[in-house]
C-alpha cells in the first residue's frame, strides 16, 4: 500500500477506536449504576392484616329449592260425554267426593233400568228354581242356568253403574280447584283437561345438597323455609324422605321435607330457600373474603411471618381450604392456625419473599373484627 494511501486512513482508524474507548466506558457506567440499584435494599411493602382467632360459628346447610303439593292432579274425564252441569267456581275448595262434572248419561241410565228388570226377574227364576230342584220338580241343570243367568244379570247391571260413574267427575281428594277449562254443552274426549286440583296443607319442599352433608342429614330434623312471596316470613317444616341414591352426575342428594301450610300462604311451584341449623363449631377460623387468592392451583393467603416491635415482617403465600360463606367472610377449614397474621389488602402486589409492614401499628394491633353469620348457599366451597 502506497504512503498516500496509509494517510488517508490514518484518520478513519484512530476515529474508529476513540468510538470504541467512548462505549465501553459508557456501558460500564451503566453497569456500575445497575450493580447499584440491585443492591438498594427494597423499602417493606404496606399491607393491611388480621389476626386469625378462633370463634363460634353457627353451623348450618342452606340450599334453593321448589315447592311441591303433597297431592295435585289435572282433572280429567274417564270417558267422552257432553257436559250437562259444572258444579264448582274457580278456585273454589272442595271436599272429597264432590260432584265436579255432570256428563249427559241418560242412555246408560235407561240401559240401566232395563238391565235391573232383567235381573229382578233373573234371580225371581233362580230363587223358584231353588224351591222346585230338591223335590224334583225340575232337574238339578235349570237350577245352575237360572243361577247363572241371575249372576249375568247382576253383572250386567254394576257394569252400568260404572259406566254412569264415569259420567260424573269426582274430586279424588279435598283441595283447592284451578282455572275452570271447560263450558256447559261442550263435548269432552277422554283425558280433556277441565281443571286442576291441588292440595295445599301440607307442601313439600323439595331441595338438594352436596353428598359430602349426608351425614349431617336425618328424617325429622327441622327445616327452615323462606320464600319471597311471604318477605320476613320463616315456616318450619321436617325431613320427611332422603333419596337413597346420589345424582350420578352432580353427586348431589335429593331431600324432601313436609311443610304445614294452614294458612295457605305457600303455594305449588314457588322458589323457595331451605336451611338446617347444625351444632355450631366453636373453633373456627374466619377471614375476610379479600383475604382468599383464588389460583388455577387452588385458593391461597398470604401470611406475615417473622413481624417485630414495627409490625415488619416477611410474606408468605400458603394455601387453604374454604368452606361456606358466611356474608363478606369465609370459613376456612385448613391451612390457617390460630394467631397467624393474614394480609387482607394490598396482598396482589407482592412478589414472592417480600418484606411487608402492617398498616397502622405492629402485629398486636391486628385482631379479628367479629361478624354475624349469614346464610349462604349450600356448596359454595
């Protein structure tokens, strides 16, 4: 290479490494500031915490349910006819046996008439026959047939009255009458609805709970009852059925309890809302529901471990089991123990191991506010 050449680069070579000097010293810069920062001591994190304290907890099992009529039925005719006489009003209480619906039957009752003289005259024959066989008037077979023809007659007659019976509609059982469905003079087909008849003291309450309360449950334990047709209203009724099989697919248990309803505030069909007092628990942890984590891997709280004089000290995610609601609260069946200090607030921004200082003063302060239970649904875990 030429000594012109070696000039010209000269410039372009010692520009290139002062570039070179310029960087490294800046990224070294750099680094010793982020060295630095790494190891400033992190300033503890403010929570707010409660102090996990034993207390008594009314047990109980709540569920939602349906009422049902211990006896309801559509009424409907046996066979067809023209309606000849309606003998309720809507809504109207009945007694059993009433004469509802009067189907036109005056051809069977004539049939009826003409069966009765024939069997008036059948056993006429048959009691002669009766006198006459055992002195040997008349042989011993005329006896069997005017005795036969005596017991057709009769027979014939009773099928009559069942078939007239069938032309007037009874109430099976004493309740209360629906909607009237039918008019004077329309003709009825078999099975036509007319009107529905419910019985409505006693209800059943029929309602499920998860199969993990089965033994908690027995025939005749009471039952309380609320419905929002009747607010402020409890109704109190027992167990009387508990299915003796588990749903198959939601592992659930079918109970039925007997609710009296003498003053007929309930009615068939109504949502309703069941629970059943337990023994209460006397050592039960309650927290804050602010205070569960709820994860893929299951729910969690997080503790102040370690706190001093300065409510400072070190947090840690553990996990928990819960149980039912009760209100704003939560109880929880496994993982918290007695005096263990729970974050209640702030614990969603803490990274793993982070130094944390209770809200307000130091650990001592962090006592349990008491709540009331309330009724929660049952399942909800």
């Amino acid at each position: 290479m030429s000594t012109a050449a070696l000039s010209r680069a000269k410039p372009i070579v010692i520009s290139v490494m002062g570039l070179v000097v310029v960087f490294g010293l800046l990224y070294a810069w750099r680094a010793t500031r982020s060295d630095g920062a790494e190891h400033q001591a992190m300033p503890p994190v403010p929570v707010s915490t409660i102090r996990a304290e034993p207390r008594s907890v009314a047990e109980e099992l709540q569920a939602v349910g349906s009422l049902q009529a211990v006896r309801e039925v559509l009424l409907a005719p046996d066979t067809s006819g023209r309606v000849t006489a309606i003998n309720f009003d809507a809504g109207q209480s009945v007694k059993e046996g009433t004469v509802l619906i009067q189907l036109y039957d005056a051809p069977e009752q004539a049939d009826r008439a003409a069966a009765a003289a024939k069997a008036d005259f059948a056993q006429l024959q048959f009691r002669r026959s009766q006198e006459l066989a055992p002195t040997g008037a008349e042989p011993r077979e005329l006896l069997e047939q005017h005795k036969a023809e005596a017991a057709q007659a009769v027979a014939a007659v009773r099928q009559l009255d069942a078939r007239i019976q069938q032309k007037a509609i009874r109430a099976p059982f004493s309740g209360q009458l629906g909607i009237r469905r039918i008019n004077p003079g329309q003709y009825l087909n078999a099975g036509d609805a007319i009107t529905t008849l419910t019985q409505l003291d006693p209800l059943y309450v029929n309602f499920t709970l998860p199969q993990q309360d089965l033994p908690k449950l027995s025939p005749g334990a009471p039952v309380q009852v609320t419905v929002d047709a009747a607010p402020g209203r409890v109704f109190t009724g027992k167990i009387s059925t508990i299915e003796p099989r588990i749903d198959g697919e939601t592992r659930n248990v079918a109970v039925q309890a007997l609710l009296p309803n003498a003053e007929r505030l309930l009615k068939s069909g109504m949502y309703a809302t069941a629970w059943l007092a337990l023994p209460a628990t006397s050592d039960a942890i309650v927290l804050p529901l602010t205070a569960i984590q709820t994860s893929a891997s299951g729910d969690s709280v997080v503790l102040v471990q370690g706190a001093d004089a300065q409510g400072v000290g070190k947090a840690t995610a553990v996990p928990v089991v819960t149980g039912r609601r009760l209100g704003e609260e939560v109880l929880v069946t496994q993982g918290v123990k007695p005096g263990d200090i729970v974050v209640t607030a702030g614990q969603n921004r803490l990274p793993p191991g982070a130094t944390v200082k209770i809200n307000g003063a130091g650990p001592a302060a962090a006592a349990p506010h008491a709540t009331p239970a309330v009724p929660s649904a049952a399942g909800t875990r």
